[in-house]
C-alpha cells in the first residue's frame, strides 16, 4: 500500500464524521432561523411607534447562543414615550370631524372636593372628558388620577404648578411640563399626550418644548368662566348655547369654589345627551 493511500476502514469511518457534522450545523442553524419573533410593542392609536428594548430582559450568557444582529429599532425612543407631533403656532381649538360628539374639560385638579363628585356624574351618564391636572396636585391626590384612568378619561398636562409661562425661562417652561409628564406617567402608567398652558398664555417655546414632549396643545371652544362663579345658571346656559360638533368646553375641577361648576355639570350633561350629542375624548392622532 502507497503512503498516501488511505485504509478503507479509516474512509468509512471519516466519512460519517463529515455527515454528523453536516447535520449538527443545519440543525443549529434551523434552530436559530425558525425561533419565533418575541412579543411586539402594542401599536398606538392611530399610529405605530418604534419598537425598544424588551423592559426586563436578563442579558445573555456569552456562548449560550449565536450572535445576531440587534434590530435598528433598538436604539429607538422608549416604548412609552408618545412619537413627536409637529410644532404648532396655535393650540387647537375644537376637535375637527367630530359630528354630534363635544369634549368635556376640566383645569387645574384634581381637587377631592370637586374632582370626586365630576367622576361620579361622569360616571353615572358614561361620559368622558378630559382633565389638565397640575402636577402638585396630582401628586398630592395620585388615587383621583388612577380613578380617572380606569374611567377612560384623558389625563393632560396643565404644567405643575400654574404658572403664567411668557414669565418662565425656555428651562422653567420645560421643568414644569417634565415634572408633570413625570407623575402622570408614574401614577397612570402612560404620559400625558396633551398639554394646556395655564391662562391660555401660550408662546413659541411653549408650543416646540411641549411637542418635544410628546403632547399636542389644546385649548377650548367655549368658556364657562366658572372661575368667576357667575352662577350655576349662567355656566349651563354657556354650555348650551355654546354646543356643537367638535366644540371643547373648559371648566375646572379646582383652583377655587369649584361647587357651582359640580352643579352646572349635573344639569346640563344630560340635557346636552338628550340632544343627541356624545361626550367624548379626542385621539392626538386624528387631529
């Protein structure tokens, strides 16, 4: 036999080497083709969001698994931040395409003195509405903004401790909303997607910090002026006559007597229903 002639045993016995270790390899390699994706992030209303790192997940021992590209989508915004919307030069003022359907709002709470009977009345016709808290208050009462919550009430952001903004510098107008971002966040479990400035007083860096931020601005078609306490009488009637499809009304929770406000709410939500009309919340999507 030649020197470079090879036993037939010794062949057979290579020979199958070679096969088992084809096989190992396409059997790791189906393995990490055919592992199924892992949960994605919930797509928001009206708009999908980039995908972020799965929160809690234990990081891999080295050599346990094949390496693999990470998805660009991991180097996104957090889950839970709301996408950017456009800088505004104006808040909105009535919610457009919205036929038969009013918002209901209410500024400055939550107040248990007032903020408790407005859950109630809401509550008792199914009605929804918006409420822009501020931010020591709402850390003060955390069990009336987890109430409004799981009512389906929007929770906006009306800065944390009402201040006029034109006065503020552009790191005050941003502390105020990032502080109140923060505990709406911590207490309902999504921030705030939109935001009111305190007295109507918007300006320029209002508008881009507050869009940095995630919330669009809103504020209001009809004002009940109850924070003069004109009178029950007078805040229904201004409701009434102010009615329309899209209309937003502002009221507040807070900041005051707010009784006659309560009063007002418990007269003229069901006759605004039994006009046909719908007391709902708006989508920062569809505006």
């Amino acid at each position: 036999m030649k020197n470079d002639q090879m036993p037939p045993g010794r062949r057979a016995l290579l020979g199958w080497a070679a096969v088992l270790g084809v096989a190992t390899t396409a059997r790791f390699l189906t393995a990490d083709t055919a592992e199924p994706p892992g949960p994605g992030v919930p797509a928001d209303t009206g708009a999908g969001s980039a995908a972020g790192p799965q929160a809690g997940a234990a990081p891999k021992a080295p050599g346990r698994a094949p390496y693999r590209l990470q998805p660009m989508a991991g180097y996104g915004p957090h889950r839970g931040a709301p996408a950017r919307p456009p800088v505004r030069r104006a808040p909105i003022l009535r919610i457009p395409g919205r036929a038969r359907s009013m918002v209901l709002s209410f500024d400055d709470g939550p107040d248990p003195r007032y903020t408790k009977d407005i859950l109630r009345i809401l509550r008792r016709h199914d009605a929804r509405a918006m409420f822009f808290v501020c931010g020591e208050m709402a850390a003060a009462h955390p069990d009336l903004l987890r109430e409004m919550a799981a009512d389906g009430h929007v929770i906006g952001n009306h800065t944390w401790s009402h201040p006029l903004l034109s006065r503020l510098t552009r790191a005050g107008i941003r502390r105020q909303m990032e502080r109140t971002c923060e505990v709406v966040e911590a207490v309902a479990g999504t921030p705030p997607v939109w935001f009111r400035a305190p007295y109507g007083a918007w300006n320029r860096a209002a508008f881009e910090i507050g869009a940095d931020l995630g919330m669009e601005p809103l504020a209001w078609t009809v004002d009940t002026l109850d924070w003069r306490t004109p009178g029950t009488g007078a805040i229904v009637r201004r409701v009434l006559r102010g009615a329309g499809p899209g209309v937003v009304v502002l009221s507040h929770d807070a900041g005051g007597n707010r009784s006659q406000s309560v009063r007002a709410l418990r007269r003229y939500l069901p006759e605004l229903l039994d006009e046909g009309y719908r007391l709902t919340v708006p989508s920062r999507y569809r505006v």
